[in-house]
C-alpha cells in the first residue's frame, strides 16, 4: 500500500495543504509595501501617496475592512484608488465603511471593470489556457449583455462628496501645501472603456509633478502615457499574479504586461521616453477565487522624492 500510493498521497496531502494555506490565511494576510520614487522637482518635500487598488469587497470580509481602516494612521498626503473596489453587488455599503477614515485625506481614483459588472463563476483553469491562447483571463471581453451590473454609481457620488477626484478619461489636480500635482486617468482598458485621445497632450507645465492613472497595465495605454512625457504611472488590476510560484514568480498579469512588472516598482519605455510604473498587487480577489499563493494582499505607501 505505501509503495503504491505513498508518493501520489503525499503529492495530494501538499497540494490540500497548499489550497488550506492560500484560502485560509495568506489571502487574508494583508501587508504594506513601500516605494521610493525620485519624480519630484528638486527643493519640493517628499509626498506620501497611499494606493490602494482591487479591493474586490464581499459582504462580510470585516478583517480586510479594519484593515484598511488602520491604513488611515499612516497619514498620507493623499490617497490613489485605482478601481475594482467591488466584487458583491452588495458591497458598497463595506467599501465605503472601509474607505472612510482614508477618504478625510484628499484623493483620485479611477473604476475598474469589477466596479462596473460582477463576477462570473468560471472555471479558474481558464485563466492559464487563455493566457496560452494569447487572450488575458477572467474579463478580457467586453461584458456579456447579461453581465450582473454593480450599483457603481453610489460609490462614486460617495467618493466625490468625500472630495476625491473621478479621474475616468478626464484631467484633475490636488493642491498640497502650495505644490500643484496633476492627474491623468483612463477608464478601464480591460473592459475598453479607455479613451486616451480625450486627454492626450502630456503632463501640465504649470504642475509640479503629473501622474498617469489607470486601473489595467495594458501597454497601449502604459505606451500612451510614457511617450507624451508623464513621468509616473500608477495601476492595479494584476493581483500580482494572485498565485504564484516561490522563488519563481507570476505565471500570469491578465493583461499583455509581462510579468517581470506584474506587481511593485519598474519602469516603462515608449517613443524615446522612460516612466517609472508602479503596479499595485491588491488587497482582494475574484469572490470565485478567494484564494493568494506567494502573493500576499497589499497596499502600497509610495514616497515621491526629488529627482536626483
């Protein structure tokens, strides 16, 4: 009996353990990363810019929620949301209840394309076989006409009351202490909604510092940006892979990134031009996968610093 089965058992008893550990506990092991960007003009004080991205909110996840709440005490300058913050159509009321101690600090945000529509149940396997057949995961299509639509739209009027900025296919600024920073958003290029000819022409002169947002990497966008001169880009969307591999990394981004820069600090090039990217890995999951493997949930405080 050992001789038979002992190897194929301990085969399965790893690959339970493995699921037990990515279900049960690192998918609720919410960390903090921090960056160091050198994009501000030399003399202006450092900004603390705090990002959160993917928060895929299911009714119930109160951890996640008294997670994000403490996120308030790193008192940042201000705050960048960059979308999927649903993943229940019931969400909102916990999303907002999570966001509030963070919407008191000024902020900008763009929608993902879990904002817009619900999940489906699928099969997960699906997201390796399309990334093989050169599509991008889970949401790669325009939604299906019979696509759950989530009730985005409280959400959004609860952001810009609180004073944060909507930044889908549109232009805003924050000021800060006398220093002017100026925003770029697309809307979600997952889903197509981005529109980067109603805001192309580069970062604003009279800004101190300019920011491309946009809630999926795809590289028409992430080139779009590079080449009119922004000289960073901030997106989520990747979940850092979700489940990867130790001492390996990401198997796949759910876009067309590669994933050498599918979470963390990289730079991108496009037309002679170099931005730094910051990709967040998220803090949540497809409520039909909730489940993190060698890639814990995450926020990230990100510190601007002078050029050098």
């Amino acid at each position: 009996m050992r001789a038979r089965y002992g190897v194929p058992l301990s085969i399965a008893a790893v690959g339970a353990a493995g699921v037990a550990y990515a279900a049960a506990f690192e998918v609720r092991s919410f960390r903090l990363r921090r960056v160091t960007v050198p994009v501000l003009p030399r003399g202006m004080r450092d900004l603390r810019v705090l990002q959160v991205a993917d928060i895929h909110m299911v009714s119930g996840q109160r951890k996640k929620r008294h997670w994000l709440q403490s996120l308030a005490g790193l008192r940042p300058d201000f705050v960048v949301n960059t979308g999927d913050n649903l993943s229940d159509p019931e969400g909102v009321p916990e999303v907002l209840d999570a966001l509030g101690p963070l919407m008191e600090f000024p902020g900008v945000y763009v929608f993902g394309s879990n904002d817009y529509y619900g999940p489906k149940l699928r099969n997960p396997a699906r997201y390796l076989f399309e990334k093989a057949q050169g599509r991008h995961g889970l949401n790669g299509n325009a939604p299906a006409v019979s696509a759950v639509h989530n009730p985005w739209e409280p959400m959004r009027d609860a952001f810009d009351a609180a004073g944060w900025i909507g930044l889908s296919n549109t232009r805003g600024r924050l000021k800060l202490d006398g220093h002017e920073v100026a925003f770029t958003g697309l809307d979600d290029p997952h889903i197509k909604r981005d529109r980067y000819e109603e805001v192309a022409g580069g970062p604003e002169q009279d800004a101190d510092l300019s920011i491309g947002l946009v809630h999926a990497p795809y590289l028409r966008s992430l080139d779009a940006f590079t080449a009119d001169g922004y000289p960073l880009i901030l997106a989520g969307h990747t979940h850092g892979g979700q489940l990867c591999v130790p001492f390996y990394g990401a198997l796949v981004t759910n876009c067309d990134l590669d994933t050498d820069r599918v979470k963390g600090l990289s730079t991108h090039r496009s037309a002679g031009h170099t931005s730094y990217l910051h990709v967040s890995a998220g803090c949540g999951t497809n409520r039909y996968t909730p489940v993190r493997f060698a890639c814990p949930p995450e926020a990230t405080l990100l510190t601007l610093t002078a050029r050098a």
